[in-house]
C-alpha cells in the first residue's frame, strides 16, 4: 500500500505525539506540521479557524481544456 497523504485532527497533544511516535517507528511517517494542502485543496489555519479552497485546482482544470484565458460577462 501506498500512502502520501495522511490528516491527523485533535486536540490532544499527548495523544498526536504518541500516535506520530508509532508512526514513525513502524512506516517512518513524520509530523510535518499544520495542514496546508491535502488532496489538492489548500488549507489556510489560524486560532480561530480554518479554510480551505480549490482555486489552484480551478486553474489547472481551466488551463488543462484550454480555457484559462477565459473570462465571465455579466449578463
């Protein structure tokens, strides 16, 4: 099995750090830190929240069928 994305949500800090200690004794998984992309959605984090969007996969879809030059009109 291959894995290259992997999300850990908590709020217990003891509990992250022993379940990243047996990750990385078993695979070699390391925690890299808050979330700031996954599945290609980026992820922005801050005390109070956390948001997330889509607009580089928007652009690489536009520019993948030739239209990333394209522009709306309002109607």
């Amino acid at each position: 099995v291959y894995v290259d994305d992997i999300m850990v949500a908590t709020n217990d800090e003891e509990e992250k750090k022993k379940l990243f200690d047996d990750l990385d004794t078993a695979y070699g998984i390391k925690d890299q830190g808050l979330l700031t992309q996954y599945l290609g959605i980026e992820v922005a984090q801050t005390d109070d929240s956390v948001t997330i969007n889509q607009s580089k996969y928007a652009r690489e879809i536009l520019e993948t069928f030739g239209y990333s030059q394209a522009h709306s009109e309002p109607d």
